[in-house]
C-alpha cells in the first residue's frame, strides 16, 4: 500500500495562471506538483511569471523549468496554426474573452484523445468547455485541492466548484441557444 499513497492523481491535469499562482500563494505548490501531474502551456507559464513578477513584494519565484526537468510537470507548446484550426472548428471566437494562455490550453485539449482537466479561474475557459459539450472536463482548484488532501480552508469564489459549474452551464446554455 506504500506505493499507492505516491500514486499522482490528475494524470491529465492542465493549469491556468490563476490556480498556479494561488497554489504559490498558498504555500502548496511542491506538495501539489507531488500529487498531481501538471501540464502547463508555454503561454501560461509565460503569463504566471509576468504576473508573479510585477511588484517586489508579491514576487513568485516559479521554479518551472526545474520542475519540468524533473518530470514534476510538463510544458508544452501548441502551434497558432492549431490554436487557429481550434477557433475554426469550433466556433467559439467571438463568444468569449479568452486570453493567449486559454487559447493555447483550450487548443490543446481539443486536440487530445485522453479526457484531460482543466483548471482555470478565468469563466470563459468553463464556458467554453459548456458550449463544447465537455463540461465534465472542468475542475476546480478546490475540487483538486480536496481531492488531494491540501484543503487550507475557503477560497475565493474564482476558484471554487459553484464558479466552475455555473459557467459551464453558461456555455451549454449557449450552445443551445446559438
């Protein structure tokens, strides 16, 4: 049984810049990365450091490159040719604000055979996966966090499960209606 406590969970997890600097604020992120296989976008990863790096208080030194050397997590990149071939299959631009780091983690889970998680904070990323028709794709950083045994109490409502089911909804709501 000593094996099966250092089993990862989320095998096909992908993370926006919103839950990877909350898990840093949180003091979680090694424990999280231990527990669950993160895959990141390039763009995301780019995002996390500006926004991690603006104001010397708030500084996150995000340590990626290291954990992504280690097998802890994976960066990965997807062509604007594939972020573009995405929007045009399907016909969510337009519909929805989403920044450079949801298109191209967007972008890669349309194009996966395997049932990937996305957590975001952001609610066009669920309602995108709404109006997709994969809503179950969603994940909160809360639903994770309990998940994994690394509860540390309320969070912001951005990065709860209600938030997450409420847009997802939004999107198949729009769906039907489009």
């Amino acid at each position: 049984m000593k094996g099966a406590s250092r089993m990862k969970k989320f095998q096909f997890l992908l993370l926006d810049a919103g839950p990877i600097i909350k898990l840093f604020q949180l003091g979680v992120w090694g424990e999280f990365i231990e527990k669950c296989h993160a895959t990141i976008a390039c763009t995301v990863v780019e995002q996390c450091i500006h926004k991690g790096g603006g104001d010397a208080l708030d500084y996150i030194d995000f340590p990626f490159e290291e954990a992504d050397v280690k097998g802890l997590i994976k960066i990965v990149e997807v062509e604007p040719s594939e972020v573009k071939a995405f929007y045009d299959e399907s016909h969510v631009e337009g519909r929805y604000i989403i920044d450079g780091g949801e298109q191209e983690t967007l972008a890669f889970v349309h194009r996966q055979s395997e049932d990937w998680k996305v957590c975001s904070t952001d609610r066009a990323v669920y309602s995108v996966l709404g109006f997709l028709g994969k809503g179950e794709l969603g994940v909160s950083l809360e639903e994770i966090l309990k998940e994994v045994g690394l509860s540390k109490g309320k969070l912001e409502w951005k990065y709860t499960r209600k938030f997450r089911e409420k847009f997802t909804r939004k999107g198949e709501v729009d769906a039907v209606q489009s």
